[in-house]
C-alpha cells in the first residue's frame, strides 16, 4: 500500500514568510526621498544635528583606528558604514531611554552620554572603564554575543514595573540572532510586552561567516513572528529610515504594545577589529557596491539640497572631533595603570585558592616591576 498525503505544500509556506517582510527606505542612496510617509517629522535644527553626530562618529571612527595601530588604544571594531543604524537610531532615544550595545557600538554609547575617557579606558582593558556614574542608563559594551539582548529586556521589564514612560533599546549584529539569549530575550519581552526595541544591525557577517552560513532565514525579521511580536526590515544605511523605524517602534512600545524588532541592512567597511584580515573573506566588488550606499553620502546630499549642510560645518566637526579625542587620549595617560591583581581580586567576594595564588604571583610581579 503506497502512503499518498502530499496536500500540504511546505516550501511555498517557507517562501511566504519574506514577502511579510518588506524592506522600508527614506532615503535612496542618490539622496532622493523614496517615502515621503516615513519621512521623519524633524526640524532643521535636528537634521543638522543628527549630520553633525554622523560626521562625528565616522571621525572618531577614523582617529580610533589609527590610535589603534600605532599602539595608543586596546583593540576597536570598526563601525564605518554603520553609522546610520548606529547613530541615528541612538538619536531616535528620548531622555532618560537606556542603551545596550556591543564591543561595536562605543560611538552611539558616547553619544548617549559616556565620557570619551571611559571609552578609552574600556578600549584599553581598565577596570575603570567600567565603572559608570549611576544614573547614566547604558550598560558597557557587551562582549558576549547575544548576552545583552536577555540583560536589556530585564531592564524593559523593571521599567514597566515601575511605569516609567522609556524603553531600551539594543544594538547587535546578526550573529548574536544566532544565539540562545536572543530568542530568550526576545521571547521573555513578547511574553510580558515589555517596552523594548531590539535593533539587529545584520551587515552581513559574523567575523567571517557570512550571514547565510549562520541560518536558513532569508531575513532576520522574521525571526520575530516566533516570539509573536512586529518585524521590519530597514536600510540600515539609511539615516533617516532608521531614525523613523527606531521612533516608531518607541511610541510602539511606549503605547503599551511591547516590544519590537528592526532589522537594519548594514555593512562594516572595515575589518570585524584590528586583528582581521576582511580581504580573506570579502571581495573587493562586494566592498565596493556598498560603500555606494554611504549613510554620510546621501545624508548630505540631502541637507545640502536643503541648504542646510556645508563643507565648513563638516570641517568644524572633524576638528572638533579630533580635538576631543586628542584631549581625551592625554587624560587617560594620567589614569594609574591597570593592575592585573586588582582585576583578580574583582572577580570573587571571597577568592577561591587558585585565584589567591595568581593574586600573590602578580602581586610579587608588579611590586618587581616598581623597583
Ligand atoms: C558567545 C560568544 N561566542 C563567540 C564569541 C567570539 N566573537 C566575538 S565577535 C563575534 C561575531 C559577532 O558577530 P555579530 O553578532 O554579527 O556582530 P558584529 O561583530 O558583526 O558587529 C564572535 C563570534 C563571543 N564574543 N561570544
């Protein structure tokens, strides 16, 4: 007896899932406005401001990464190219919101509010570059991948506790969606509608696996139908798409009406961090077609097309940029060394044996290393 039962058809349910998922755009990459609805409501003054944190953020990108080489900083992963779902989602934030970012996101981080010191610090592995001021609301940058995703809903959740009128807000990458703390994360906020907006900046891969390698998913969008919550996708190289997706979903959440995801197609011009090679696993074409779509390129062509943005005001915010940073890279030079045994003497209460004797070991060390 032959078993004949084929009326239900799989792959045509699996191909239905992307059409749900339109990609919004504002702005074309040429500067033009595509969708005058999604156009955000904001006034002169706030566009140039926001241009003004692009700018900001691209040179301080730049400037970062050259302190890097020559050995002035720690580590840095590069966020060229990410600056408009970086900074211009951080933008769409109202006081007293609260930030969550990773290792990638210390420009929209500073922006928020963190001195430029304690990003250094950070950078350079000091345990004070860890240390906030209390009321600031951002966690540090989170290493651990998909870890904060689970840490920022519990603060959601503390905030609709307390009825406040915030939300936070997340930056990742598409890798961390390919972590158990990401479908927790996003599962628990959907359970108990909890005013949080997960941004997922999918540029495309995780160190070198490329996003099609880390799931079958043909967006990561979709990923919120499991956890019964909205999913968009947006041009993550769109300034002011991703200003409008992140303020929506804000008032979204803010309505009472949960959480959100966004996913934002980005691209990182540079390497993953200073110890990668992206020439191994990226080809120069596909670098090329991207850098065409240039959040700073077409967010200019914009304002000046407005009358709102010159080359002076660009050059003012290089320099100033660079003049902080300088400032900022002298004060941390002030800053006590980094003790090995102060940062084992922080990871217990009461330190287990074998820590006690890596303690006494630096100890001896460092006390050598005075004389
Ligand atoms: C749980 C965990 N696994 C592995 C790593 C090593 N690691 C550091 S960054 C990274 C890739 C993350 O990619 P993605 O989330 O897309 O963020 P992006 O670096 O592209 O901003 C990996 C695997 C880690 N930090 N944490």
């Amino acid at each position: 007896m032959s078993k004949k039962n084929n009326k239900l058809d799989l792959d045509s349910l699996v191909q239905g899932y992307e059409k749900a998922f339109p990609f919004y755009q504002v702005l074309a990459p040429t500067g033009e406005v595509v969708n005058t609805d999604l156009e955000p409501k904001l006034s002169d003054e706030e566009l140039t401001e926001l241009m003004r944190r692009l700018v900001w953020a691209s040179t301080y990108d730049k400037r970062v990464t050259l302190l890097n080489r020559q050995g002035a900083l720690g580590n840095y992963a590069p966020g060229g190219g990410q600056e408009a779902s970086q900074i211009a989602t951080q933008y769409a934030l109202g006081e007293g919101d609260f930030f969550a970012g990773t290792y990638r996101d210390l420009a929209p981080l500073i922006l928020h509010g963190l001195p430029l010191e304690k990003a250094f610090l950070w950078y350079k592995g000091h345990m004070k570059g860890n240390e906030f001021p209390e009321d600031f609301q951002a966690y540090a940058p989170q290493v651990i991948v998909g870890g904060h995703i689970t840490h920022a809903m519990g603060v959601a959740f503390g905030m609709k506790k307390r009825n406040k009128k915030n939300i936070v807000m997340s930056l990742s990458g598409d890798g961390a969606t390919s972590q158990g703390d990401f479908y927790e994360g996003i599962n628990f906020a959907g359970v108990y509608n909890v005013p949080y907006v997960a941004v997922v900046q999918n540029n495309g891969y995780g160190i070198s696996v490329p996003v099609e390698q880390q799931t079958h998913a043909k967006t990561l969008a979709q990923k919120a139908v499991a956890a019964g919550i909205p999913g968009i996708q947006v041009d993550g190289m769109d300034p002011l798409a991703m200003y409008a997706a992140v303020s929506i979903a804000r008032e979204h959440a803010l309505a009472g009406k949960g959480p959100v995801l966004i996913e934002a197609l980005t691209y990182r011009f540079g390497p993953h961090t200073m110890s990668d090679d992206p020439t191994r696993y990226r080809l120069d074409e596909e670098l090329g077609e991207w850098e065409k779509k240039d959040p700073l390129v077409r967010m200019r062509k914009y304002l000046e097309d407005k009358g709102l943005w010159s080359e002076e005001q660009e050059e003012e915010v290089v320099e100033t940029c660079k003049q902080e940073i300088k400032e900022a890279v002298a004060a941390i030079g002030q800053v006590e060394k980094q003790k090995v045994s102060d940062f084992l003497k922080n990871m217990y209460d009461v330190s287990p044996q074998n820590i006690q004797e890596q303690i006494a070991e630096y100890e001896e060390r460092e006390m050598n290393d005075n004389e």
